[in-house]
C-alpha cells in the first residue's frame, strides 16, 4: 500500500522518465528503432521497473503509468522529428493489465495530436499475455496493426506458444530473450536461438535479439540472419539527450 501510494504521487509530480535503448538493423548498422524503458526518479535516485511494475499492476496503476509512457514516447517522437528532421521509432513495454481497449484508444489519440506518421509507435508484449483473454487481446492487436503500431513479442522462447497460436496474432517481430543470447556457448540455449530465428522467418516476421553484449554474439547473430540487435554492445538505455544516433557498420 506505501508503495502504491508512492506511485500515485510519482505519477502526479512527473518522477517518470523513460530511458531509451538503441534497436539496430544488422544489414545496415543503422539505428532503427529506441526500446523506451521506465525508470523512476524519486528522491535523487533512479528506481528501476523491476522494484515497482509488479506493484502497478497489481494495484490497476499500470494502466495510467502506461499511458503515461505512450504520451511522452510519442512527445519524445515529436521533439526529435522537429529538431533533427527525423526520429527512430519508439516501442513502449506494456504488460498484462496494462494492455486494453483504453490504452489503444490513448494511442489513438496520442498520435493524432502529434500527427505522428505510421510506424512511429511500437509496443512490447510478453509472450506471456497471448495466454489470457485471447479475443480481448487480439481485437486490440487488430486495432493498433490499422493504427500503423506494431507489436513485437518480448522475451521470446521463456514462454510457451504454440506455432498454432503465434500465427493468429499480427506480430511484426520477435524478441530473442537475452537469458538465451547471453549464453549461445550452450549448444543447448543457441539451438533455442536458432529455431527462434526459423519461426520468426516461417511467420514471415522480424527478429529482434536482445542483450547482445560481446562480439561474438553480434557475429553469431548477423551470420544467422537475425535483422535488428539491441544490447550493452552497442549502449545500455539512456536518457533521451544522450542516445547515441551513428554507429559504426562492423562491431
Ligand atoms: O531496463 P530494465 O531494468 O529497465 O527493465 C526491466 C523490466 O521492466 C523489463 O522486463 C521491461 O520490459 C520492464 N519495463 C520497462 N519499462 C516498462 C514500462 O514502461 N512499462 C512496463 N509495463 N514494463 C516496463
Ligand atoms: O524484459 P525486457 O526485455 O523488456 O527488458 C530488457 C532488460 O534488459 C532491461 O532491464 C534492460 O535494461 C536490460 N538490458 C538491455 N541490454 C542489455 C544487455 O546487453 N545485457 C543485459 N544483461 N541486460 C540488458
Ligand atoms: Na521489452
Ligand atoms: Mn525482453
């Protein structure tokens, strides 16, 4: 209960802050996409999501937290086209309760006061929330694909899916986890990489790995044909002045 209270008055003093993590295309080495990662600055210190998202969604405060990170991502979108002429895309992290009807309609609305052009907005999904409610979260998936936002599937492989099931769902993307990435020396855990890689291909979506932190991982992953890379290789997330834009074309 302090901790909800907390976050009800972080929320209303603004101590959100997203940080952003650089997406980049293998082929070109160019930056195509920012994941936006909450952090909370209270009291001088920076408190990462992993010490209040569980507690926002049990308390229903994941729902405004969430439209609150869909606001200043499409804000942040806005601020870079008008400074630099053009912005990477943003995909914001949405989990279980947070994804509704309510949010999509925020979405909607949100880009439309930007006037945002298609594909400027991404979100995250976790394997996990295909499990529940499946018409509720599927219309929605339909109604963001006709918005121009695409959704990629997070932490892919730590969950459970059936191809059967993966198909009915208009994913543009699926996220390799970094538990299976940083540990590719596993013939075991690089086997998972790998049909992850084959999947994502056969339901003609993108692949996106995540926690990429040695060279030996990126080569791996280029060689395998994976598209987009994310991870401390290339830069941990920042605050949004201090995203890095260029990147160099081998690493
Ligand atoms: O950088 P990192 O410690 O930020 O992220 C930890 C976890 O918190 C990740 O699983 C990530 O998906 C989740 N997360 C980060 N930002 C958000 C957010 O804005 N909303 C939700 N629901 N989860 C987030
Ligand atoms: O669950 P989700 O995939 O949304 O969250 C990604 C998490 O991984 C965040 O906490 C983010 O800060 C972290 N992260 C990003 N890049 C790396 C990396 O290269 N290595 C590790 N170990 N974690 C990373
Ligand atoms: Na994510
Ligand atoms: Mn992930």
């Amino acid at each position: 209960i302090q901790l909800e209270n907390a976050l009800h008055e972080a929320l209303r003093n603004k101590e959100f802050v997203l940080h952003y993590q650089p997406q980049i295309c293998f082929k070109t080495g160019q930056l195509v996409g920012v994941e936006a990662l909450i952090r909370w600055m209270h009291e001088g210190e920076l408190i990462y999501p992993d010490n209040f998202i569980a507690a926002a969604e049990e308390s229903g405060l994941i729902v405004p937290i969430g439209e609150w990170a869909c606001s200043e991502a499409a804000r942040q979108i806005d601020f870079w086209r008008k400074k630099y002429g053009w912005s990477p895309s943003i995909s914001v992290n949405v989990t279980a309760n947070g994804f509704t009807g309510r949010l999509v309609s925020h979405l909607k609305a949100v880009l439309e006061d930007y006037r945002l052009p298609e594909n400027s907005l991404a979100l995250e999904l976790t394997e996990s929330m295909l499990a529940t409610d499946f018409d509720g979260t599927l219309s929605c998936m339909h109604a963001l694909q006709a918005m121009g936002v695409s959704i990629s599937l997070d932490d892919f492989g730590t969950g459970y899916s059936a191809m059967a099931q993966l198909r009915r769902y208009p994913l543009s993307a699926l996220k390799i986890d970094k538990s299976f990435i940083g540990n590719l020396s596993d013939r075991r855990d690089a086997a998972i990489a790998e049909t992850v890689l084959m999947i994502a291909k056969s339901l003609n979506m993108k692949t996106v790995a995540e926690g990429v932190e040695t060279r030996e991982q990126y080569e791996w992953l280029k060689e395998k044909g994976c598209d987009v890379w994310q991870g401390y290789l290339a830069s941990a997330p920042k605050p949004p002045d201090q995203v890095v834009w260029m990147y160099p074309n081998e690493f």
